[in-house]
DNA sequence: TTCGGCATAATTGTTGACAATCCTGTTGCC
DNA sequence: GGCAACAGGATTGTCAACAATTATGCCGAA
C-alpha cells in the first residue's frame, strides 16, 4: 500500500491518454470529424507529443479516430452499415458469453454486480454522465467476465469501444440511462433465479437501443451525403 | 499504374515487420522463450529501432510476444488452458461467419479458393513451409470475407493470430499440411454442392487437428512446470 | 472575378543522442 | 566458501531538434 505509483512508463501513459480521449469521445466532447492535433493535446494532458501520437495509433486501431499520413488525426463518424454490422458480431459475442456465465456460485459476482450498478444507479441520478459510462463499462466487464474466458471478454471489449463513437448521442440521455439502469437490475434478478434464458435475452435486448438510436440520428445525413455524391 | 511505391512510411513499415516477425515465429525459426533484442532486429531487417519498437508493442497486443518494461521483449510459450479458450472462441467465430456465406452466387468466391488452393497444394507438394503459411492466410482469409461482415473477419483473424505461436508445431508437418490441403478442397466442395452443413462442420473440424498437436506437445511440460513449482 | 502559382505557416514524420534501468561478473569482507 | 556491494556492459526508454509534407493566404494575370 504505498504511496509510490509515481513513474508511470510511456505505455501506462499511452493508455491514460487514450482512455481519455476515448471519453471526450463519448461524452460527445470531441465531435465527429474534428481534427485532433498532436501538440495540442499534448499540452492539455500535460504528456510528451509522442505519447499522444501513439495513443492516436491505438484509437485508429480500435477505429475511433481516422488518421491520414502526413495530415493527422480526426474523430471518425461512423457509417451507419458499419454500425449494424458491428452490432450484429457484439450480439453474437455477448450471447455466446451469457451462456457460459456460471449460475451455480454467483454470491460474489452478485455483490461485485451490486456494488457496481449501486454507483451506476447514483450517477444517473444525479446526471453524471462521465460517471456513468464508468460504471457501465464496469458493469459489463464484471458481467461477461463471469463467463471464464477471457479472451471473450477481451473481444467483447473490443467490439464494444469501436461503437463508443456512436454513442454521444445516448450517453447522456436521461432516459436511455434509466433504462439501462433497470436492464442492469434486471440482469442481475435473473442471475439471482438462475434464469439462464432470461440473462440472455436481456443482454441481447441491452444492446438495441443506443444502436438505434444512432442509427435513426444519423442515418439521414449518410442518405443524403450518398445521394449528394460527395 | 507508376512505379512510385517507394517510400513506405512508419506506419506500414511496422506492420512490415511484425508480418516478418509472425511468420518467423510461426515457422519455428524463433522458438519460444527466445529474447527479441530491438537493435539486433533493426539491423537483420534494415530498418530504425523505433519501427522495431512499435512491431513489438504490436505483436504484444496480439498476444505473440510478452514485454516487460525496461527488460526487453520474448516470443511467447502458450498456456495449454489458453489455447483451449481462444480455440473454443474461434470455433464460435468461424461458425458463425461460415454460416453467413452466401452459397448463391459463388462463383467468382470459388474461381479465388481454388486459384488460393492450388498455391497452397502446391507449396505443401514441395515442402516449403512458408508459402503454405501464407497461402493457407489467404485461403481462409478469402474463405471468410464471404460473410459478409468485415468486423467479423478482422476478429476472425485476430484470434487466429494469437495462437499462431502455437503452430510451429503443425506448420512444417507434412501430415499436417496434407490434411489441411485435403479439408480445404472439402470446403470448395462444399460451397459448389451448397451444402452449408457440411461446410460448417468442415470449418468447425479443420481447426482440432494443430490445438490438439499442439496440446498433446506441450501440456506435459507444462503440468511438470506447475507442479514443481516455479 | 477566378484561376494558377508561389511563399509562408502549421503539422506531422524521423532521427540520433542521451538518460534510466537492469543483468552479469567480480571484488572484498565476514 | 558464501554473500553483499559494486562496477561494467548491454538494453530499453525519453526526448527535442530537424526534415518532410501539406494546408493557407496572397498576388498577379487572363
């Protein structure tokens, strides 16, 4: 328990960094197709240039930011087909992993699924989205990685943060937010019966919502663009 | 259609040589537990320790390589329990894609499996391992990409990759190899035949016969490993 | 006005030098 | 002989200057 965490390596950094922006994302801070420039972040984290570059590297690979060669970086506005597809693959991965998830000694999953959703729960109240994302996030990892293969989880997480950038529009919605809120208790109340067909139906309803969402909020604009030609 | 490819920069550098680092692992020219010392592989492949860097940190992500700060990077011995996890996940994965492909308008799908199958056969008729590695990539790569869905195959080949340092064993095996040729054929078989079962258990089958030899190699070690302590 | 070319500024890409860290073999002390 | 402290070398990590590239604004000519 000391104190001494200090020295964090450029890989800790690199990480911080991208989680970082990988929030302002989200929270809808930083918009689709705004250029992100190197120095400049640099400065606002208080890191080197070299950090953030390769933290937009990752963000490219995650497929949150477009980068073009000798021009720099931008947050990437997701196509609408992408999105379904994208969707569609998350769908089957969470499936898959709900039905692996254990329903015979759940106690301190259910006390780590409760504590969570406690904090989740007070951040909708009090409308803090940053804190809810947290939460959310946690919750779902808490969740999938009961089903005992972590490279699941891993590819789990990794379909879920290429939609992050669709998600500014339901992060901060009062009412998507309840309504994820509930869908957590009631994931939880079906571990508590050990409603195996219960737990996957909810986690697969989970996912609609804020892909609709999306997809209704944008989809006009890429119909237009197409038909416009440009 | 000029001949200015020149100048590659960093960033396609890097994948340059993690491709050249994969294939050398998988081949077995570089053996697990082996040290991967960034200015040796800068000078062998001819190019700036920080690409080398960056190959590393790549291979890392993927999981081929493990990297402990300020001590330098390994190729990695794979666990047996992981390599049933990833292969439990891949079986999911390719499942799924192969029961997406669409078996109506297959021509021009067919006309590149079998163009891609008679390099394979042709690289395992002469023993050379490397153009059957890559090859066999492309088979299935092209096999795939037929679903449909780009996202799904990205994951499709992220997990193969992770257990490419597993294949050492399977990769210059001439039985090996043989069965792959013969199962790859059934799979073209069944495409032409539209019989989706039968591709599906196909695709389900091909992947036992290298998680198996591979386990069947190294699990001894490791459970000696474990139980003797360190 | 509008277009093409040119100078300038803004930004990214690359490099090599330097600093920090860790392993190894050796010395000196108990 | 065994062990701790200590140099020396090998390797990785950090940085800031420099080079290369692209965007922008300006000017003049048709």
């Amino acid at each position: 328990m000391t104190v001494v965490a200090l020295k964090a390596q450029t890989a800790e950094r690199v990480r911080g960094v991208a989680a970082m922006l990988e929030e302002e994302i989200v929270l809808g801070w930083l918009m689709p197709r705004e250029r992100l420039i190197e120095e400049e972040l640099a400065e606002r984290l208080a890191v080197k240039r070299h950090v953030v570059r390769e933290a937009l590297a990752e963000l490219e690979r995650v497929g949150l930011v477009e980068r073009v060669p000798n021009r720099g970086a931008f947050v990437k506005l997701l196509d609408p087909v992408e999105v379904r597809q994208i969707y569609l693959v998350r769908e089957a991965l969470e499936t898959l992993a709900a039905e692996q998830i254990s329903l015979s000694a759940p106690d301190e999953l259910l006390l780590r699924l409760e504590e969570i959703q406690g904090a989740h729960s007070a951040a909708v109240a009090s409308g803090d989205a940053r804190a809810a994302f947290r939460a959310n996030m946690a919750f779902h990892e808490a969740l999938f990685a009961a089903c005992g293969n972590p490279h699941l989880v891993e590819l789990i997480q990794t379909m879920a943060q290429k939609v992050h950038g669709a998600r500014s529009i339901t992060a901060a919605s009062a009412e998507h937010l309840s309504r994820a809120r509930d869908e957590h208790f009631g994931m939880i109340e079906a571990i508590k019966a050990g409603d195996r067909d219960q737990l996957v139906a909810l986690c697969r309803q989970h996912l609609g919502p804020s892909r609709d969402a999306y997809i209704a909020a944008v989809e006009p604009r890429f119909v237009r663009a197409k038909s416009t030609g440009a």
